[in-house]
C-alpha cells in the first residue's frame, strides 16, 4: 500500500529529526515575529518603499524553485544514480 508507506518514511523522518525540529520551528517563529515588527514599524512610519526589482527577483525565484521541485517530484530529469 502506497499511502501505508508513505505515512511510514514521514513518520521516520519525523522521529529521527525529533530534536532539532523544534528549535528549528521556534527560530522561523523568532524571526518571522521579527520581521513583522519591522516591516509594521516601517509601514506605520512611512518608511516601507518596495523595490520592484527586488520583488520581481523575489518572485522569479520562488517559481524557479517551484518549477524544479515539480520537475524532480514528477518526472527522472533531476534523477541521480548511485546515491
């Protein structure tokens, strides 16, 4: 059963990274909390001027990105042998 043993490898990542994860989860808090007050701060203030050069990167980025998790997940392009 596909589902069965999917859930399965997830449930053994999950366990063998048990220790970090959360740490990891607390600092993105930390710093999207961070973020936020100085975007707001920013934006409250008047000083918050975005960049479309900047945001055009930004998005170009995250579909490249996107673009190759797709690629990899459906498809043997990005297949490496002897791993």
């Amino acid at each position: 059963m596909p589902l069965r043993e999917e859930m399965e490898t997830q449930g053994r990542w999950l366990f063998r990274r048990r220790s970090f994860l959360p740490l990891l989860v607390l600092f993105a808090l930390i710093c999207v909390l961070t973020g936020m007050e100085v975007i707001g701060g920013s934006l409250v203030e008047g000083k918050l001027h975005l960049d479309a050069v900047w945001m055009v990167l930004l998005f170009g980025g995250v579909l490249f990105f996107i673009t190759v998790r797709v690629v990899d997940k459906k498809s043997r392009f990005l297949l490496v042998q002897g791993r």
